[in-house]
C-alpha cells in the first residue's frame, strides 16, 4: 500500500537491499520498469516445467493438479528459491537453466494428481516441500 501510495503521489518507491531481494526477487525489476524481463523469467520458468511434465501440463482430466491452482501456487513459491539458486536478481536465467534444476526432480507426470497433493493448502504445500527436497534446495 505505501508504495501504491508512492506511484499515486508521482513518487517512485526505494529499490530493496540486497537482503529485501531474497524475499522480493522481482521488486528492483518492477521499480526499473523491466516488466519484460519479468516475464521472460516466469515464461522461461513455466517453458521448463511445460517441458519436464508436458502430460500432466497438458492434461485436461479430472484428478490432475499440475496445471491447476495448487500446481501453479506451489510452483509459483518454488520460482524463487529455485531462481535465487540460479542467478542474483535482475538477471534473466534461461529455460534451459530452470530444466537443469527441475531435472533433478523424480516426479512423473502421473505424480501430479489429487490423492498424491490433496486439494487445498495441504497438496500446495506438499508439492513444494517435494519440489525443494528432490531439488535439493531445501
């Protein structure tokens, strides 16, 4: 809200510390107006995981998860960890680089299904805490 507040005003919010980007990868990004960048990183980072599980990202069924909220939140949380692994903010790791990481996650494509991640926070948070572990991010 203070920096909406800011932008109103005509005023730019301060960039992060070094420290504040561990949390806030994209904010410096989003106040240098890189907004392309930005979404070549989530573009890359989804190009990757289309291409580690193309099944289950594909799938238009019942009982898979990947493609639906709790995939996308739980692979949304694992962007930065895996992101920050990758490179330091601002820079833009390409597809390849985020397939090296998810490379070294077992999950099949037939993983991703609701009696494995149970809808609701508790499969969102299961899926990442798998994610971190098989990566070896956590």
């Amino acid at each position: 809200m203070f920096d909406r507040d800011l932008y109103l005003r005509g005023k730019e919010p301060a960039k992060a510390t070094t420290e504040e980007l561990k949390l806030l990868i994209f904010r410096n990004m989003y106040i240098e107006k890189k907004d392309f960048e930005i979404a070549d990183i989530i573009r890359n980072f989804f190009d990757a995981v289309r291409g580690k599980w193309p099944d289950a990202w594909n799938s238009t069924g019942r009982g898979i998860m990947l493609n639906k909220t709790n995939g996308f939140k739980a692979f949304m949380r694992f962007l930065r960890p895996v992101y920050l692994y990758l490179t330091r903010p601002g820079d833009v790791p390409s597809k390849d680089q985020f397939r090296s990481v998810l490379d070294k996650i077992k999950l099949t494509d037939g993983d991703f299904n609701i009696d494995k991640f149970k809808p609701g926070t508790s499969g969102e948070s299961e899926l990442y805490n798998t994610l971190m572990r098989e990566a070896g991010l956590k």
